[in-house]
C-alpha cells in the first residue's frame, strides 16, 4: 500500500472524522474551572481509547493537576521519530450567553464547525490522530516513528508538562516536534509559524476599606479601591502604547531587518485587523504596524476587571475591593520571571495611598524563536503546499505556546508549527469555529508531512 | 390617657415591636432586582395590613413601577398635620457570601439587629409606625394628624413618586414632613441632618471590538476597551482628589463660616473615619477635612466595574465591552441634569481613539439645604434629646435622600431630618445593621417628636 492509498482513505472518511470530532468537542473539558474535573477525565479517556485503536500503546501520566496522555508506535530503528504535542483541555465559554449555539453542541454552519475547541487545541491535536488513522487502516507502514504528548492545562497555566519533559527527556526524545495549535496567515495563505511570544499572566487585587461602604456616607473621604485599580492600570501603559513599567524593554532583542521587510511585504493590514476583530481603527505602539505589533513586539492588556456591584440598576456602594487579570505578551529574549518582578514593583510604587495592592502569579511562558532554515521546516512548508494547494509563507504569532521554549531546552530538537486555524476562529471567545475545509486539509497535510520527513531522512 | 402611658406602652413592647420588624425584614423587597418583585408586593401587603390595624385607611397607589402606599389619620382641624416618608423597598444584597448570617433572616448579635434594611430604612420607618401605635392602643388621641408616604423605589433610582408629589400636592398637604433615613453623629451624639448632598448616578460602557479576541493574536494592535475605560476613569480625578469635568464645580455654592467653623469644632475626625471604615488612610479632596468632604463636597465614585474575564484561573482575551456604574454626589446648588450633561460631554471628548463610548442615565437627586432655626427643627431636637438622653447637635449627610428636594418645592413645608442610624451600619453593604436600642428610643422619640409639635401649635 502507498500514500495515495491514505489519500484516498482521508478523502472517503471525510464524514466519519468530522462526526468523531464533534464527540470530542462535546466534552467540556475546562482546565481552569475545578468543576469541570470530571470532564477532563472524560476527554482522557476519549483520547486514551483512540490511541488504543490505533496500536498506539497510550499511558495516562498522573500529576499534580490535570493528567498528561502519552503514546506511542513501534519505535524502529534506522527512520526518524516525530513527537505531536496537543491540549485535550479548552478555555472557559463566558459570556456563553453570546454563542449563537451551545459552546459543547457542535455543528456546521457554512462550513465552519462551531464549539469550543474546535480550533483551539482539540480539531487541530485530533486531525493528527486521523493522519495516523489513514496509515493503520489502509495497512501502509507508517514511514516514521511516533510519538504523542497530550496535556490538559494548557488553557490554565498548569505547569506538570514542564516539569515532566524536564525529568523525563529520554521518554519524549526524537527528532522533531510538530505542533498544530497555530493558524493558517489567512484563507488562502497558509504559513509556518516561526516566532512565538511568551507570557506573563498575574491578578491583580486592590484593598481599601474593611467593607463595601455607602458612598453618600463615606464618598470623598476615602480612596475608592476601582478608582485606584484603574489609575494604576492607566499608568501601565503610556498615549503612545508604551509599556511604562521600568526595565520592561531592556532584554527587547528587535527583530531584524529581513523579518520587518518580510512583514512589510504583507502589505497594509490595519484593514484585515479591521475586518477580523471589527474595530473602528486600530490602535498600537506607536513606530510599528499592525503585524509587527502582533508578532514582535511585546504588550499588556487587562483580561478582566471586577469589583463592587455589577447587577441591574443602581447600588451606591464604595467597594472594598478591587481586582484585575492582567497579561503581558513578550518576544525575545524577555524572561517571564524577570517581567513579572518588574511589574510587580511598579505597580507597588504606583499604588495610590489608602489603599493596598497585590499581585498573584498566574502563570507564563517564554517567548519562542524557531530557525527557518532547518530541513524540518521545509519539508513543512512542502506538505503544507501540497496539502492546501497553495505557496506557504513563514509568519509570527501573537500568541504562546507555553511549552515550545521548554521542549527546545530539555529535547533540543526542531519544532515545526504547522498551524491549520485562522486568525477569525474567535478562539477565547464566543462562537470558537474551524474550518470544516481546513480540518480535512489539515489531515492530508500531516499525512503528507509523515511522507516528507522519511524522505528527508533518505537523502 | 397621657404621654406617659404612651411611653410606658412602647416600654412594655420592645420586644414585641422587635419581633414585628423581623417580619418586615424577612421580605426581600430589593427595588433594583425584577427577580423580586413578588417581594415587593408581599412588603407592600404587609405595611397595609399594619396600617389598617392602626386605623390610618391604606390606600395602594399604583405606578409604573413599585407602588407607593399612602396613609392618613382622622384630619381634625385645628392641629398640625405631620407627613412621614420612609421607603419599604432595600439594596441588593452581593457580595452575599460577605454576610455573616443571612440578609434576610434578621438576628441580634451584640446588641444589634443585622439584616438588608435593618437601618436603611425599613427599621426607622417602621418606628414611626410604632409610636403611632403607642396613642391608639392605649387610647391616647393622637396629638397631630397623621399622612404617611410610603415608596419602593428609592433605592433604584425610580421616579414614581416625584411626578405623584408634584401632581398631588393637595394629597401631601401637611405642615411639616418627618423622615427617619439618616443617622446619629455617633453612638452617644444625637443629631439631626440639614444637608443632603445629591445624586447623579450613571453607567458608562466602552465598545471595542465585535467579540472578544484572543489576546495572543491580536494582543497590541487594537485597543482594550478596559483599559480605555480606566484611562477615563482616571481622569475624572486629579491626583488631589478633585473632579476634573469641565464646570463640575461651576454652581457650587461654597458652604459659609460658620457651618465649617460648626465641623471644625467637633475635632479632627480622620480617626473616625478611619475606625469606621477600615482605611488605613483617609484620602480625599485637597484644603477639606474629612468631615468636610462628606457633608459639603461634592464626588464622584466608582460603584462598580466588569470586563472580560472574572472567573477561576486564567483566560486571554481582549473583552468586547467593558463597563462601569458611577456616581456623583452633588452639594448646593449642582443641578443633577446639568452635572450629567457635563460628564457625557467630558468622557465623550476623553474617550481614548479605536473604541466609542455611551452614557445611560441611572436616575439622580438635587442636593437638599434645610433651614436651621424653624420651630419644627428645634421640637425635632428637644424630643431626640428626650428620647436619647443626650445633647443633640447639627449635622450634614452624604448621602441622598431624593425625595427631600422635590417635597421642599412641591409642598412648600419645613422638613426634619431625624435619623436613628449608625454610619456604621454596613447600609448599601454586607451584615448591614441596626442598633437594637436605638430602634427602641427612636420610637421613644417619634412619639415624644408629636408631642412637641401638638405644642409648639399652641405656644
């Protein structure tokens, strides 16, 4: 049997993959939310018994938090071994009285499947899954080694994988890694992902008085906890869209000339920013397009912000407390440790007197630089161009994945970025959506890609 | 049958006129909440069937919205009318999981009564009730004629009873009006309130883009709308506490020496403040006291805020939306309307660029100056220092009392502001409370209060 036969494979079960997504997009496995424990449960098991059915030898790697899932195949000597990596875990629905259907019932509305998940990690980790399918069920060899590591916290800031590739580097060792949690550069671009910013997440809480107040009796005797929440976060930033927290760019290594022009040839995209989010201008670090600071310039945007009454009507209280969920993307070489102590002291030296401030970790990662010119991420590039039919090109994302820094460290292997979203999935958000189209081709792509990688290893 | 029996009556009855206000506060009449509409109504059923025991022919007004009940004794010619106004309706009751025993299960603990309304206003008003019911029961003729105006809307910014009291005016007719929703200077200083400071209570929501975005991807290039919300709330403040919307202070009428020189006398209250709160420090408009700045500065406080994010752990997104609910307290003579016209106008024209911004009305109040030296304030002040045992003193409130202003111009009588209440007891805000023994005298001195007015008419 030959690739073609796993084409074809592909092509015929276009509806079977498609309904076995959608019995993984309907568990509601929420990382972040304690009551939804018994969900990520069920997505393991959902995974475990489909890597089973593959002859995959899966195991459910037991941590602190949510469980990892690893697998593998026959591992033969003399061909190389892919390691895929996956989150089984998806972020919170809220506002879920937003989604035009329910976030965990998916279903395809002109041509886009609609649930939580479906682009952000579950279509994208699943479709590897299928490629694999289309080898074991025509009985064509598999052409490389493989292995899978699937975890559940990457929507939450958990930190077991870290640890666990750090000790175990022997167990997850191989040749490359590929990783599908990225995007396409829009509908008929697709594109390697060769840069990754990093994180820094922190919640901030603001204290004043004991309890929430009458702010008749009290108001313009006491400082009101938001109104100082709010100075601080004002200060964080400056009318230009600088970053005002000191030392903050110090470690801001800028991109290069060839990456800048390589954007710049993209053209103007303040207007697909415009169409893609639906703002009535963009607004950014001043110096800098729209790309650029999407993918190389670090940022700080509040995540969330509550405090005092929030119901229907009018209740005249001065809170007690104050709060905010903050992050700061970072590009290289910011470290997250040393970002977040900064931020730390500064909005410690900015808060306002009569009030009280603290900071809570809530997670990060490192940014991410990936060598373009490494056999890996050609034979990418060509299974991608093959798999969509049409040029690929190398483009950044704003966004992290926690653990590519780490796997660079610990394995010391290529990572290849083989993105199958698009910027307008509303991942995070209301109405999460992936392409039906793009799944399938997705599929083909990884299998394909399995073809290039052995190839490679042959001249 | 003479005072004294009256007096000896409330005495034999405090624990029964306790047991009577239990029943009342279990009703969560909360006016700003649809969800409790029923409540009101049973809130409603409960003071008509109290009056009607009284004799005082109940009548249910029916509005728009929460209905206000009126009352009336036998109008004998040749005496005083006495109007009294009190609100049956309370605050909502979040952060609920703050109260140490449940809102609406009223409890003594340390002498106090704790539940939603305690103070505010269902115990004080419900005073009046039973000090009226000391005459009739022991068959003393009441000394005055009697109105009662009841509303349910006063915490939610409703505006029923204006338009009722200015198109009534006949109904109301009375020689004088007695509200009991304020408070003592302190627990041992009596005191009876001549300023009300007003209200003009609004909600701002700042859009930005169509959904909420990943603020990986898009994470530098479009503006946040939480982050353009605290940049305009910081700006309504200067760092020295004063407002900065163009003519915010255009009308207010500096108050005179002698008020200051009346706060100044009774010390250095920043300690007050600061036990009653729980600050650990005052904070407020610069050159003023902290008396000062809640009797006789005008504010501007933040009620509440949300945006994105507020759940368990993290989540990256750019909100859509975020908003805020504000208020400004207003001395004389700022006009409610052209204060709010001023604020659109001044956040419309700070709104930062990439996001649009809106304004709702959330109902208002003019703040209320009220004459010292009429015959009615001084029986006001010879039965509080009856009923307390104590020397009365004048004092201001910050708070809004929004009814008092239309009264003044509508019935064109004095009015006595004649609280029972604590500024710390917790109204608008978890374990609110209200001290059994005052509940007690300010019965003691409403009774005492018709008295002296029956008096005053013959001297």
């Amino acid at each position: 049997m030959a690739l073609q036969d796993v084409m074809q494979y592909l092509d015929d079960h276009r509806d079977d993959h498609l309904q076995q997504l959608y019995t993984f997009l309907k568990i509601p496995s929420i990382s972040a939310q304690p009551s939804h424990k018994d969900d990520i449960r069920a997505a393991v098991a959902f995974l475990t018994a489909e890597l089973q059915g593959l002859g995959l030898e899966p195991e459910v790697i037991e941590l602190q938090g949510h469980p990892l899932i690893y697998a593998q195949s026959e591992q033969r000597q003399g061909r190389p071994t892919l390691l895929f990596y996956g989150h089984y875990d998806v972020q919170p629905v809220d506002p879920v009285d937003l989604w035009d259907s329910p976030p965990f019932s998916p279903e395809i509305r002109e041509g886009w499947i609609y649930a939580r998940g479906a682009s952000d990690d579950k279509g994208q980790m699943y479709g590897h899954l299928k490629a694999i399918e289309g080898f074991i069920r025509t009985g064509t060899p598999l052409p490389v080694n493989i292995k899978c590591i699937f975890e559940g916290e990457e929507e939450s800031g958990g930190r077991g994988i870290y640890a666990y590739t750090r000790e175990n580097p022997e167990k997850l060792a191989c040749d490359m890694i590929v990783i599908s949690d990225t995007h396409l550069y829009d509908e008929e671009t697709p594109a390697i992902c060769t840069s990754l910013r990093g994180l820094c997440y922190l919640e901030i809480r603001v204290k004043g008085p004991a309890m929430d107040l009458h702010s008749g009796i009290f108001g313009g005797a006491v400082r009101n906890p938001a109104d100082a929440l709010c100075r601080i976060i004002s200060r964080l930033k400056d009318e230009e869209g600088r970053i005002r927290i000191p030392g903050f760019y110090d470690c801001v290594v800028p991109a290069g000339d060839e990456v800048r022009q390589e954007i710049a040839r993209l053209g103007n995209t303040d207007l697909k920013v415009k169409e893609e989010t639906g703002v009535s201008a963009v607004f950014g670090e001043s110096g800098y397009s729209s790309l650029e600071r999407m993918w190389i310039r670090p940022t700080c945007d509040v995540n969330g912000i509550w405090s005092g009454y929030t119901g229907q009507g009018a209740k005249t209280v001065i809170p007690a407390v104050a709060a905010a969920k903050l992050s700061m993307r970072l590009v290289p070489h910011q470290d997250p440790d040393t970002i977040r102590s900064a931020f730390i002291a500064y909005v410690k030296d900015i808060c306002p007197t009569g009030v009280s401030v603290e900071v809570e970790d809530m997670g990060g990662a490192k940014p991410v630089l990936i060598p373009r010119d490494s056999p890996l991420i050609q034979a990418g590039k060509t299974a991608l161009e093959k798999g969509f039919g049409k040029k690929a090109i190398f483009m950044g994302d704003g966004g992290s994945i926690p653990i590519v820094g780490t796997f660079q460290e610990s394995l010391q292997v290529p990572v290849l970025l083989l993105g199958f979203g698009l910027p307008i999935d509303n991942i995070h958000s209301p109405n999460e959506r992936f392409k039906r189209s793009h799944y399938h081709q997705g599929i083909r792509t990884t299998a394909l890609l399995l073809a290039e990688v052995a190839d490679l290893q042959k001249t």
